[in-house]
C-alpha cells in the first residue's frame, strides 16, 4: 500500500551538524507536517474575546487619557493676515510663473528638466500634464476677475504679452526680495506694471476670506480638489515655517511626526530615516531614490523565504528558543 | 429537459457531485476542515506571548473599523465641532497606533520563528503585504484628518508620489480623492488580505519550532518508537 507524506512515520531531524540540502529538505517536510504530539486546549473565540476587551481598554484609555491632535487648519486667509509680505512676494513669483509649482513639471507643469530621474528612468514625466496648474490664471487672475477686482489692473495686464507679463512679475518679485523686511510698500520704484496693484488686491481678497473661495471654486460648488491651495501655500514661506516649527519637515524626521506631543506616522521610519542620510537626502532625485530604495525593501521582505543567507538569520540568531523556550526547555 | 443522473450504490449524493459549486465545496472541506478553521486545540508548543501580537492586531483592526464606521456615519468634519466625535477619532487614531504596534512584533516573532517554513510561504507574504497595504491606509487617514498636519502631508509626500510616476492619478492633496481611497478602497483591500492571511494559519497551522519533530518523540521523558529509531539511522546515513 502506498504511503502520502502526511502517513509516513515521523522523522527525527537530523543532527545540527548534518547540512546540505538533504537536511534542508527534512526540516522543510517536518515542518509542514501535521502535529501528531500532545496538544493544548484552545479556544479560538475566548481568545479573541478576551484581546478584544484588553485592546479595548487599552484603546478606550488611551484615547480618553491622550485624546488626538487637532491643530487648525491654515488657508489663505489666515496666510494674509499672519504674513502679508510673503503672500504678495509669493503672488508676484505665481504672476511670473517662477514659483516652485509653476517650475515644478509633470503633473503641474510642462517645464523641461524638472523631474527627478535616476539614469533613463524619468517615471514622473509619464503621466504627463495630468493635473495642469497655470499659476497666474489659477491663483491670482482668474480669482481676481471672478471677485471683481482689479480690474483697471487686470487689463493692463491682459493687454501685455506674455514677455513683458513676465518681466514686470519677476522685477517685483526680485524688489520685493531686496527690500527691508520684504514689506511691498518699501521696494524701490521701477517698471513693475499691473503687478503692484493686482497683489495688493490679491491680498485684500485673502485677508477679507474671499479668495479661499474663489480658488476652490474654479473646480465648482462641491469641489473636493485642495491641490491649487496647498500648492500656492507650500510656494510661499510661512506654511513651510509653521511645518518647521512643528518638526514636520522632511529633514527634521518630519514624516513620522505628528503635530503636539502625539505619535506620528512612527512606522514610516525607515522611509524617514533614509532623507536624514546626507548622502541621499542632499540628492537631486532624493524622493525618487527613497521611494525605489523602499520598494525594493519591501519586496525583499515579502520574499525574505526565498533568500539565501536571509532566511536562515532565524536559525543563526536563535532568537526563537526564546519564543519557544518551553519546548527547548524539555529538548 | 433535466438530465437527471442515478448514483450508483458506491457513490455518496456529494462525492458525485461534479459541479463547479460541489467541487469547490469539497477543494475547501479537504484543506480547511471545520476543526481547522475554528480549532479547539492546538500543537503543545503554542505557548508563549509572542502570540498574543497578531490576535491583538485583530482586535486593534476591529476597534478602527468600528470606530473609522461611526466616523464615516458623520462625516469628515464632525470630530472638529463635536467632544463625542473627537473622542471617536482619538479612538480611531490610538487603534491604529495599537494596530501597527502588535502587527510590528508579530511580525518579527514570524521572522525569528522563520515561520515560512512547511509550506508557510503565502502566509508570511500575506503578512508582508497586509503590514504594506495598511500602511497606505494609515497614510491616507493622516491625509483625510482635515486639520494642519493632513495640509502639510499632502503638501510634502505630493513630491515622493511625482517622482515615482504616482501622483497624478493618486493626488494626496486631492481630498475627495483621497477620503474614498481611505473609506473604502483601502479598508477593503486590508480586510481581504488580512482574510487571506487568516485563514492561511488556519489552513496550514501554527509553525513548529526549529528542528522539531512533528510530535513529542525529541523532548525529555518521551521514548521514540522502533520505527522513528529505525527512520532516525537512516537519515543520519543519508546525510553522511
């Protein structure tokens, strides 16, 4: 008669000392045996019960003792009113499209050289233009034509080319950068155009809490799409330096952090820790490579079973004769 | 017209069934019988705290579906403006944090117990990719909190996703986008592997130690039969 595997009788290892694959393969059949010794009474549902309750005070605890973080939001009004000068030196550089998003290429931009490559690999170029932003369209003109503002300005500015739009938004920017405090109202004179004027009223709009509005309205009344108003936040410098002032910056380990005293995303710690190496997160193409590294991490974990010298880290550290200490203990 | 069959005498009504739904059944009932799946029993080495870890993950997933259920059953700004709703969210929030906690040291006690042995391969991978997939899920709830912390993720992961070629079709600072993403397609994508991976242990069993035998014969006190004195010469010989 002939006998399945899970019929054969059972099989001592072999000695630590006997290797090779012949040992290998005895250890691998062994362990996916059936369990014919003593057994332990279980009960599968009492177990979970009983995790459920003790996860349950712990989380219940917890969250009544601790609570959750809940720092306000920020928008464009609040931006206007906390830093004015950096919200018009910032709507100077979107009117000149110099901004970091309007210089940022795919998916915003169709600037050249602009994406993080690694050798021939370019795979943010692929997508394309897939979420077009035109800064001065999006975050200062078309909000200022919809709010009625401006609009002696707007059509100055409408009437120029794109040139000389681009000359008086950059003259500004660059004055607005070299005069004391960054204040608007102390740059020296110069041919700035419409530009003065449609900040100073793009301001005016933020501060009052209608450009919020207007800018997440060019997607429609339920529009759910925030990526035009963080992308004009992140341009300028004061939502970037509250991120800063809460360690939530890139360099500061900041994708683990959570603003206030709570626990952050900590299980991202290896992804963060990776940016903190000057020799990767000085790179050019930083993100790209931290993304690649930690994909490549993640298959090599999936397939730790398949991986020689990997797989037997377990039988070299033996960690496990302290998990099962009871049983090594009766060896 | 049916085509009615007549069993012979030897063939039992479900060993003749050949459809797709009798074959199924029968593929399901050979490798995951009921006392497999909900046992009452286990191997006498099931004994040590590592294995509270992965039992404790369950639960923490338990506690943030409930809770994340009453959160959708508001809507996204309701723990803004409500002291029950933020105590919810807290609830949300520390499950997760619970969640990750046990999945982490049950996932290293499987990889100290080199628990892909016997078979065990698609378990330890389900493991790996539930740990991934949940990831994106926690990273999408941080995104979807609608408070300072979700403005600044958005803006600063929206550069890792570009460069990878992600971001234009999974927009962080896409809200909407985003909060279907964490509600349902992520959720769903959890509770489906970590199904799977479940019901793997349950199919394959608990892992045995290294070295061990598939019963008591190696351990103190209990004397081998002649048949494993016999089969333990001949391995020796084998491997010399």
């Amino acid at each position: 008669m002939s006998r399945t595997i899970e019929d054969r009788p059972t099989v001592p290892p072999a000695a630590p000392s006997k290797g090779g694959p012949v040992a290998a393969r005895r250890r691998a059949l062994l362990a996916g045996r059936q369990w014919k010794g003593k057994e332990r009474e279980y009960d599968l549902f009492k177990e979970l019960t009983v995790g459920v309750i003790v996860v349950g005070v712990l989380v219940v605890g917890v969250a009544a003792i601790a609570g959750s973080p809940d720092e306000p939001t920020i928008n464009l009004q609040s931006w206007g009113n906390a830093s004015p000068f950096d919200f018009v030196a910032t709507a100077s550089t979107e009117l000149g499209k110099t901004s970091s998003t309007a210089t940022y290429g795919p998916p915003y931009s169709t600037t050249t050289d602009a994406t993080q490559t690694l050798g021939p690999i370019d795979l943010q170029s692929l997508s394309g233009r897939r979420i077009p932003i035109d800064t001065a369209a999006d975050f200062v003109t078309t909000p200022l034509r919809k709010l009625h503002s401006e609009i002696p300005a707007l059509a100055t500015w409408d009437a120029a080319d794109s040139t000389q739009q681009a000359k008086w938004a950059n003259s500004y920017a660059d004055a607005i950068g070299k005069a004391p405090q960054g204040d608007p109202a102390k740059v020296k004179s110069g041919s700035y155009g419409p530009v003065p004027a449609m900040t100073a009223g793009l301001l005016a709009e933020a501060q009052r809490g209608a450009l919020d509005g207007a800018i997440q309205g060019e997607g429609g009344i339920f529009n759910t799409d925030y990526t035009r108003t963080i992308l004009f936040l992140g341009d300028g410098s004061y939502f970037p330096d509250l991120a800063t002032a809460q360690h939530l910056t890139g360099d500061q380990w900041g994708m683990m952090n959570e603003t206030g005293n709570f626990p952050g995303q900590s299980w991202l710690w290896l992804f963060s820790f990776w940016y903190q190496v000057p020799a990767i997160g000085g790179l050019a193409n930083a993100d790209l490579v931290v993304v690649g590294l930690m994909g490549l991490l993640t298959v090599l974990l999936a397939l730790v079973p398949f991986i020689p010298g990997l797989r037997s880290l377990p039988r070299l550290i033996p960690l496990h004769k302290l998990i099962w200490r009871d049983y090594y203990r009766r060896r | 017209m049916s085509d009615t069959k007549i069993l012979s005498d030897a063939e039992t009504p479900a060993e003749a069934d050949r459809s797709w739904t009798g074959r199924t059944r029968r593929w399901v009932l050979k490798r995951l019988p009921p006392d497999k799946l909900l046992p009452n029993t286990q191997p006498s080495y099931v004994a040590s705290w590592i294995y509270v870890f992965g039992m404790g993950a369950i639960a923490s997933l338990l506690f943030i579906i409930v809770s994340g259920v009453v959160l959708s059953l508001n809507g996204p700004m309701w723990y803004h403006l409500s002291s029950v709703g933020h105590f919810v969210n807290s609830v949300h929030l520390w499950s997760v944090e619970f969640f990750f906690f046990f999945m982490v040291i049950h996932m290293w006690g499987k990889f100290w117990m080199a628990a892909w042995r016997g078979h065990r391969v698609l378990t330890w991978i389900t493991g790996v990719v539930s740990f991934a997939v949940s990831i994106v899920a926690a990273f999408t709830g941080y995104l979807v909190q609608t408070n300072f912390d979700s403005e600044w993720i958005a803006f600063q992961a929206k550069d890792a996703l570009n460069a990878s070629g992600i971001g234009a079709w999974f927009n962080v600072a896409n809200f909407g986008q985003m909060f279907m993403w964490h509600i349902l397609l992520l959720p769903a994508a959890v509770l489906v592997i970590v199904a799977m991976h479940v019901v793997l242990v349950r199919v394959h069993g608990v892992v045995p130690p290294l070295d061990a035998d598939d019963s008591d014969s190696q351990l103190a006190g209990v004397q081998p039969t002649p048949v494993q004195l016999i089969d333990q010469e001949v391995s020796h010989v084998s491997n010399d």
